[in-house]
C-alpha cells in the first residue's frame, strides 16, 4: 500500500527519466501520494465522474450488473473525489471526447515544455 511503487519500480522510472522519456501512469489516490514522495516534480492529473451517481452508472454498465463490492468502490471513489485538489489539474470526465482532448493537451504542453 502506501511506500510502495506497485508494478513499476523506482529504477525504472529514473532510468525513464535519464533518457528524457515521459511516463504516463494510471495509479489511484494512494499511489499517487507515494509517489509524489519520490518524484514531486512530476505532473499530477485526477479524472473526475461527473457525479457518483454516473460513476455508479458506469461501473454497473462496465460489470454488466454483477458489481459486488459497488458500494465498497463508490465508497472508495468518494473519499478519492476530496483529495482531487492535490493534483496539478482535473479533468471532468463528462464527455469523453472533450475529456481526452484536455488530457491531451495537458501531455502535448508537457512535452513542449520537456
């Protein structure tokens, strides 16, 4: 949990890093805390749901129905909704092709900036 970099390892992302390559990660809250500790530099974006109650929406369409822990992952997605101020930028994911585009953009300035 918090500590650690789940699935990538730090060297990695140094190495990354040396070579001037961007790295996009898709972690949640948790681990982006952990690690905003190693790399605080980095560029922090939070996908937001137009509201919990698409969010549910979604995950029911997504499973099909067969949600079991639905309440526990709502409950989750809500106390990470708070936390989204952390994040260099936010992204309302209320239509995903304007969503993509600003996250795209984001990416494309970053690159630039290099």
């Amino acid at each position: 949990m918090f500590g650690n970099l789940y699935g990538t390892p730090k060297n990695e992302v140094e190495r990354a890093k040396k070579l001037g390559k961007f790295l996009i990660m898709d972690i949640d809250v948790q681990g982006a805390d952990s690690f905003r500790r190693f790399f605080p530099e980095a560029t922090y974006i939070f996908i937001l749901p137009p509201s919990v109650d698409e969010l549910r929406r979604r995950l029911m369409f997504r499973d099909k129905g067969k949600t079991h822990n639905l309440e526990v992952r709502l409950k989750k997605a809500t106390d990470e909704i708070v936390e989204a101020s952390k994040f260099n930028h936010q992204i309302l994911n209320d239509d995903f092709s304007k969503a993509y585009a600003q996250f795209k953009k984001i990416i494309e300035d970053l690159i630039k900036s290099g």
